[in-house]
C-alpha cells in the first residue's frame, strides 16, 4: 500500500470514529427548540457553542439570551414582554443596540415583522401578568450591516423561530 493511500484511510477512519462533531448548532436555542440546519445558515462557525441568558418565560420580564461560539457573540436574542403594541420601525431603527437593525422592511409571518440583513423583529398579542404583546428580536454581529445576502436565512429562521418560542410563553 502506498503511504498517501494509507495516511488517506488513517484519516477517513479517525474522522468516522470521532464522534459528533462540536461545531454542530445546538438544536435548543434560548429556550426553543429549533432546526440546527436554520442556526448553521446564520453561523456557520466551527466554535464551541454556549448561551448566556436572563430570560424568564413564567416571569415575562424582557431579558437578552446570547449565544456565543467560542469568544464571540453570534446571535442576541431579546425578549420583550409589553402591555401595548411597540413601533417595530422605532425600535428598529433607534439609536439604541437593544433592538436594532439595519434596512429593515415588512414581512408576513402572521404577525407584525421586520426583516433586516442583519436581523428581524417580531410582534404578536401574547397576554401574560407582565403585558399584552411578546416582541422578539434577533441580532446578527457578524453580519456588517450593508450584507443582504442573509436575508432569505434570516427569515427562514425566524418563520420556526419566532412561532414556535411564542408556544412557549403560556399566552393567554
């Protein structure tokens, strides 16, 4: 056997034998269960994956969840909980960094949406003790601004995202 065929199947054997690979998108984000292959089409990064969040679905307190691979943030999720219905282009265009986007325009996901290129925003009556709306943000830092290639992702993601994270609030 030639050395370069036998280094060849040393590597294809240590790769089937590794085990899952640590780069996979984890399938519960911030609390919600999601596809992986939606995540892995906004980051597609080799990183360990970890989330830091201060979110409360029985409290109903608006908090952020991030989610970093390796040192840096990947997406910033903020979950808002308000007793009226909040300007979705005020919140996307404010000077703020809470819920901003850039370029942003209608959607229709069933619900008042905003879809930027490197973000979305969405909004849907949702009562609890703490409001009377749920609005959801997702922000993308790797994504500059200027960039709308993301955008058909950005908006598969919130089409299962953001419905399937409003199953889980318990609105009434």
């Amino acid at each position: 056997m030639r050395p370069t065929a036998l280094w060849l199947g040393l590597a294809l054997l240590l790769t089937a034998c590794a085990g899952p690979a640590q780069d996979a998108a984890p399938d519960v984000i911030c609390g919600t269960r999601v596809d992986p292959a939606l995540t892995r089409e906004l980051v597609p990064t080799a990183e360990d994956w970890h989330e830091s969040s201060r979110v409360d679905r029985e409290s109903a307190v608006s908090a952020p969840c991030l989610v970093s691979a390796g040192q840096h943030t990947v997406l910033s999720l903020r979950f808002s909980w308000r007793p009226v219905a909040t300007d979705l282009t005020y919140l996307a265009t404010g000077t703020g960094t809470v819920s901003g986007i850039s370029r942003p325009r209608k959607i229709d996901l069933g619900t008042a949406s905003l879809l930027g290129n490197d973000g979305a925003i969405s909004q849907t009556p949702c009562r609890t003790k703490s409001g009377n709306y749920f609005t959801l943000t997702l922000q993308l830092p790797g994504i500059k601004p200027a960039d709308e290639s993301h955008r058909a992702d950005i908006e598969k993601f919130m089409r299962a995202y953001f419905p399937a994270t409003v199953r889980t609030l318990g609105c009434r």
